[in-house]
C-alpha cells in the first residue's frame, strides 16, 4: 500500500504544482487532462487495495475518482477562452484547468499521506498538514513564479541608457530669420527613457512620508498623551474610518479637486506646470504636492495607529519616574515616549513608503508622461505609470509613448521593486539598531 500510496503522492504533488504554473501560464494545454486522468486512476487503485486490505469501501475516495474523471472530460470539452455567460471578462481555460487541478490535487495529497503512514491516528493527523500548508505554499509559488518572470523580461531588457534618459516626445515649430524673411523650422525629438519616472517616484516617496510622518506621529501623540475621552475616541474613529475609503473616491477627489483648481491662483499648486521648449507655460493635470497630499491620506492612519500603539506601551513606570524627577510632559515626550516608539513609527513609514511608491490609482487621474522634469510643481509621474503606459499607452491615445517604451515595461518592474525592496531593507536595518538603542532589543 506504501508504495501506490506514494505513486498518487507524486501524482498529486505534481498535478499541485502544474495547477499553480497554470495561473501564470497559458500554455499548459494537453497536461491538466492527462494529470487528472492519472490521479483519477490512482484514486481507483488505492480505492481498490484499501477495500482488499480492510474489507471496508472508503466512498469518499471513490467520489473523488469519479470527480478526478468528471474533471479530465470536462476540460478536454472546454473551449480555449470562455465568454458569455454574463461574464464581462473573458477567461482563458488555462484558469479553470488550475482550479481543476487544485481541487482534486489536495486531497489526493491527504488521502495518499493517510495510507502511507499506515491509517493510523498519527497519520491522520499528518495527512491534514496540507489543508495547513496549502494556502500559504500556493501563495508563496504564485508569487514567486510571478517575480520569477517579471525579473527574468525585466533583466532581459535592461539598458543603461534608457534607465539614465529621460522621455521625450516634443513637436515644435520655430521661427528664424534669413534674407530678411522668416522661416518656420519644425523640430521633433522622440526619446525612450524613464528617468524622470524614477525620479519622480522617489521624489512622490519623499513627500508622502514627510507629510504623513509629521501629521501622523501628531494625531498619534495627541490620542495617546494629550486628549481623553469621547473627543480622542472622535479622532481615532475618524483616522480608522479614513483608511477604510476607498482609494478610487481619493482619486475621483483628486481629479476634481484639480479641475476646479484650473485657472484659478492655485492653479500652478494644485495642477502643477511645465514650460515647453519655446518657453511657453502650460498647466499640467497634477502636481506632485497634490498626489502626495492624497497619498499620504491613507499613510497618515498606519502611522498614527503606530505612534499611538509604541507610547502606550512604554511602561507607566518610567513616564512616571520622568515625571517624579521634576521632567516636564513635552521633555518627557521627546526624549523618552518619541525614541521609544520610534521602530513602531518606522514600521509605519515602510509600509507607508511602498504604498506611495506602487500607488497607481492616484496617479492615474493626474499623471502625465513626466517630459518637463521632476519637481513639486510639476506634472506627477511614477514608474507604475510607465508601466501602466507602457501596457495600454496605445489604447489610451499615448501612442508615441507606447511605442518607444512599451518593451521596457518589465524593466521598469524591476527597478520599482529594487526600490521598494531596498527601502525595506535599509529602514528595517534603521529599525532594529533604533530599538536596540533605546529600548535594549
């Protein structure tokens, strides 16, 4: 029985594995059928020495071979893409085959884990490790199998020079003068680059976290130390709340918060500008200040939260002991509460950070393709824009941009990963060595 037991595990763990490459892949055609003609064989043998061996029908296992069996025919019928239906999406097979195979793989995997280790108690608790591990190993082999290919078009398309370019798409006419007539020249210059895109990322990192950090660690302090009761419970409900909305209303918020900005005083604030190559003044359609503004609406409560959650859990002793020596509340504040909640407001300001730097709803609304440099004033771009222009660009009449960037989209992926991950990195490393500083972790 062991070694049936272990021929369906190696089916199963296989079929496990081909249903995960599955989500990623559409290219796995003839596999799922055979994989599920297979287990369901297996299901049938191990159904068939079980009963031989203990004299008992183990039905739910016989279900199973008939499921198995139901599957492969039911895949071999379905068509390659599937629409209709009410579906407003069309979904490749590719998917079904995957949940197919998911469905049958796992307790295929507990079933042949149960006769392998002998049908005993201790086996049955060991053949429900999968219904444990399962989740957390697909996520973690989808994930991977999606960095794996987002890292190797990345790589493969790697260019110094376009990594060190700035985008250009520009179209001018200019007027010289010879003989005593004026002659109108027409200029163009097209350029792939996304240069200003990763400025402009970094730069949307930045004043997101200042303007979270400084609003966030103040709502912290003043909820923890500062206001008691009904109004504190006010503040903390309203932070939460503000979390809680929807990031597509802060875009929608956004874009009619700078139409209306349009031609007023505030216009260069709010909606940022560029000045073209003759000098010329334009108004963009956001401005850095704007989109970090709206950014850090939903940082302002991860760091609030955790600078309330590092001062409450400093120990009443020593805020007291600080108090006793004749220390006033705002020198207690700084030199003790602040530095011993500070990897607490740190944590918050990674995750803070790599939302800003992955946000891409936000930036949908008001991004342009960051031809006029990088400022607080100008036009907002990031990489997920190039990534997302660099996908639809075309469809969404950025033809020129589409053109000249779209292959280095996967490139642009990868370096927004190298940020974020780099980012991480250096503030846990700042994290650790603050609270092994002052709280002697």
């Amino acid at each position: 029985m062991k070694i049936l037991s272990a021929i369906t595990m190696v089916i199963s763990a296989f079929a496990l594995v081909m249903g995960c490459l599955s989500l990623s892949l559409n290219t796995l055609k003839a596999y799922p059928t055979v994989l599920l003609f297979l287990m369901s064989l297996s299901f049938f043998s191990l159904f068939i020495l079980v009963r031989q061996t203990t004299k008992k029908n183990n039905w739910v296992m016989l279900f199973f071979c008939i499921l198995a069996a139901a599957f492969a025919v039911l895949h071999m019928i379905l068509p390659e893409y599937l629409y209709g239906f009410n579906l407003n999406a069309i979904i490749h097979s590719s998917f079904i085959s995957a949940l197919l195979l998911i469905a049958i793989a796992t307790p295929a995997i507990c079933y042949s884990l149960f006769y392998f280790f002998g049908a005993t108690p201790k086996a049955l608790d060991i053949s429900r490790y999968p219904l444990l591990i399962l989740p957390a190993l697909l996520i973690l082999i989808v994930y991977t199998l999606l960095l794996a290919q987002v890292v190797t078009k990345g790589v493969s398309s790697f260019s110094w020079k376009i990594l060190i370019t700035a985008f250009k798409s520009h179209n001018w006419v200019e007027t010289v003068w010879k003989d005593g007539w004026p002659i109108r020249i027409s200029h163009t210059i097209l350029q792939a680059g996304m240069l200003n895109h990763i400025l402009g990322t970094l730069l949307l990192m930045l004043m997101t976290a200042i303007i979270a950090l400084i609003v966030g660690v103040g709502v912290g302090v003043y909820i923890s130390e500062y206001s008691k009761g009904w109004f504190a419970s006010t503040i903390r409900f309203s932070s939460q709340v503000l979390r809680a909305i929807s990031i597509f209303i802060l875009a929608i918020t956004a874009y009619n918060l700078v139409r209306y900005a349009r031609g007023t005083f505030l216009s260069s604030i709010i909606c940022g500008f560029y000045y073209d190559e003759i000098g010329t003044k334009h108004i963009a359609s956001g401005s850095y200040l704007t989109a970090a503004i709206f950014l850090a609406l939903l940082v302002i409560p991860i760091i609030a939260n955790a600078t309330e959650e590092g001062i409450r859990s400093l120990p009443k002793e020593i805020s007291e002991g600080s108090f006793s020596l004749g220390a006033s509340r705002e020198y207690t504040l700084s030199h003790i509460l602040l530095p011993w909640s500070m990897p607490n407001i740190i944590t918050g300001l990674i995750l803070g950070c790599a939302e800003a730097a992955g946000s891409l709803t936000v930036i949908l609304f008001l991004a342009g393709t960051g031809e006029y440099g990088v400022s607080p004033w100008n036009g907002v771009t990031s990489l997920t824009y190039f990534i997302f222009n660099g996908q639809f660009g075309r469809t969404l009449g950025n033809a020129q941009f589409y053109d000249l960037n779209y292959k280095y989209q996967y490139m642009a992926a990868v370096i927004l990963l190298v940020i974020t991950f780099g980012l991480t990195i250096g503030a846990l490393t700042l994290k650790n060595k603050v609270a092994r500083r002052f709280k002697g972790a």
